[in-house]
C-alpha cells in the first residue's frame, strides 16, 4: 500500500471551503502516514483551476459527473490504496492532533472498523455540531440522534462525552475506516446517493460482527450544511426515503415491516407537522420519499441480521424527547456507553 491513511476529501462546488481548510488540514495531517486526496464531483466552479495553481502537490480525481456523496466515494476510494481511510467533508477543519488518536485506536483495536472523532461545531467551538457530536445512534424506528444531539437541540461540550466508547454510527463529516472493512462491505449504498448512507453502512459493518468507535481525544470542527442546507426540500426528501431504505435493509426479519408499517404512519405525522410550521411542500416530500422507496425496493439488496446491535436505541427517541421532555443523552436509558 502507498500510504497508511488516505484522507479523501468529495469536493462539488467547493472551491471557497478548500480554500478556507485545506491549509490546516496540510499542516496538521502527518505526511509521512497521510496522503490528502480530492475526489471531485465534476464541479462547475473554479474548484479544479484553483487546486491546480495552489496544491499541485495534492492527488486529484476528476469525476465525470455528480455521483452523489456515495457513488462519488464509492469511485474515488475504488483508485485508492491505503490501510485506511478518511472520508473528510470539505467544510471541516482540523486542528493539531486531529488524526493520530484515531490511528493510534484503530492500530491496537483490530475488532473495530471504523471511528470517529469528536464533531465540534465551526461557528460556536464550545459546542458540539449537528452531524456526528459525540457519536451517532439509532431508535428501534430509524430516527438517528447523537450524543450532544438529538434532534435540533445541542449540547454545549462540558467534556461530558470525553470517554472512548462504541457507538451505531459514525458521522460521514468525518469518517475513519479501515480499506478492508470498506470493501468487504462495498462501500456505500449508491441507491442512497447522500444522507443517511454511513449509517446504513455503519449497520451492515456491525451486521458481520464489527464495532464503530467514538474517540473524543480527537476533535475536528464542522461549519455543517455546506452542499445542502438544512432547510432544502431535497434534503428532507433524501431523509425521508433513505430512512425507510435504511430500515428495509437492515432490520431483523421478525421486526421489519411492523417497524417499517409503525414509521409510515410517523412520516404521515410528521407531513402534518411541516403544514403547522408553514412548509406547505412537506407533505408532498414525504409522500414523494414514500412512492421512491415502493418504486425502488428491487434494488435494496437486504442484508439484516437475527438481531439488532447491542448499539441501537431500543426505545423511541420521539417518545423521550416530546413527551418526555428529554432533550440530552444523559437523560437517556437503553444506550450502551451512558456516562
């Protein structure tokens, strides 16, 4: 293999946040382990004329077309060797020390196939950020959360989470994975195209007996939203039908469609909520995200296990957090890895 770590960063449209983290995502990245790698989506700004004139130095793969945060992984990392990757979003950025608790945990660990670090936000360093926190996690209905996330609520970082621990899912901002475990498994799941697809991955690596890992001595910052923004009638679509993509592939046999049948109904809540907040395209999102999932359930190659990972939330997490009223992890029972 060329190099222990290949950092891989799936640019589209990025050239204003290459230019804002690729200088300490150089300094701070070990030349002699790591290699930085653009894979790019076939962008139409100046992102190409601008690695070339200022990182000539830098690998670049040039995508013919806009494959999506999966297929264009799934291809860059097809042309790449290394003992591991990190598949890096382009709005992070990466202070000193960022890489090697991660290499140091995954070289003495062999039973863990990927990790990731702390996700601390960009715009407010103190507190943590929406796409990863301090690891990822599931209910038994889909609805992905994280420690110092769930829903839209945010934790500041009081070093509450500050413990190695196993988690369901580790964030695609930043995700570390061994090559061998990303093949076995083919990568990500191209029918996904973005949103969703680590967790899914993150699923089935557990499926064949592997662990994912939170590692707190390493942060990274994330601005968050870069290709989509949190508010896009695009991205709450991908959420919708992917979820249910999700649930389809990897829940127990015993368990799929009573759970897949009791989220349906969720979604259907959920298309009333939009209307009550005045996203009067809601509905016909979730109703769209519905019909995708009947039409391409062919294509969804299920690869559930007997049992779900001793990672998965058991309960509701929208029982909790509305009715309830719990808003942090720590207020949580049922998750593996509670401080």
């Amino acid at each position: 293999m060329n190099n222990k770590v290949a950092i891989v960063i799936l640019n589209w449209n990025g050239q204003k946040f290459l230019k804002q983290f690729l200088p300490s995502l150089i300094a701070h990245s070990p030349s002699n382990i790591a290699e930085i790698i653009i894979a790019d989506n076939d962008s139409k700004d100046a992102s190409i004329a601008f690695l070339k004139t200022n990182y000539p130095q830098i690998k670049l793969i040039q995508l013919d077309d806009n494959h999506g945060f999966t297929g264009g992984y799934n291809k860059a990392l097809a042309q790449i060797e290394a003992e591991y990757y990190v598949l890096l979003n382009s709005d992070v950025e990466t202070p000193e020390g960022w890489l090697e608790p991660m290499v140091d945990f995954m070289d003495k660990n062999v039973e863990y196939a990927a990790c990731q670090p702390k996700i601390l936000s960009y715009t407010d360093k103190t507190s943590f950020e929406y796409a990863g926190a301090a690891g990822g996690f599931i209910d038994k209905y889909g609805y992905p959360f994280c420690r110092g996330r769930i829903f839209d609520t945010l934790e500041k970082d009081l070093a509450q989470y500050n413990q190695t621990s196993d988690i369901f899912w580790a964030t695609g901002a930043c995700l570390f994975i061994r090559s061998k475990d990303w093949h076995e498994a083919n990568g990500l799941d191209d029918n996904f195209f973005a949103h969703m697809e680590e967790i899914d991955l993150c699923w089935r690596l557990q499926n064949k007996g592997r662990k994912i890992a939170y590692i707190p001595k390493s942060n990274v910052f994330h601005v968050g939203g870069g290709t989509l923004p949190n508010d896009s009638p695009f991205k709450l679509f991908l959420n919708h039908r992917n979820n249910l993509y999700l649930l389809y592939k990897n829940l127990p046999k015993g368990k799929k469609f009573s759970l897949i049948f009791i989220r349906l109904i969720l979604d259907g809540l959920s298309a009333m909520l939009y209307l009550m907040q005045g996203k009067f395209y809601g509905p016909w999102i979730v109703l769209k995200a519905h019909f995708s999932f009947y039409i391409h359930l062919k294509n969804l190659k299920s690869q559930q296990s007997k049992t779900f990972p001793s990672t998965l939330y058991p309960k509701s997490i929208l029982w909790n957090y509305f009715y309830k009223k719990k808003k942090f992890y720590s207020e949580l029972r049922g998750c593996d890895g509670i401080n």
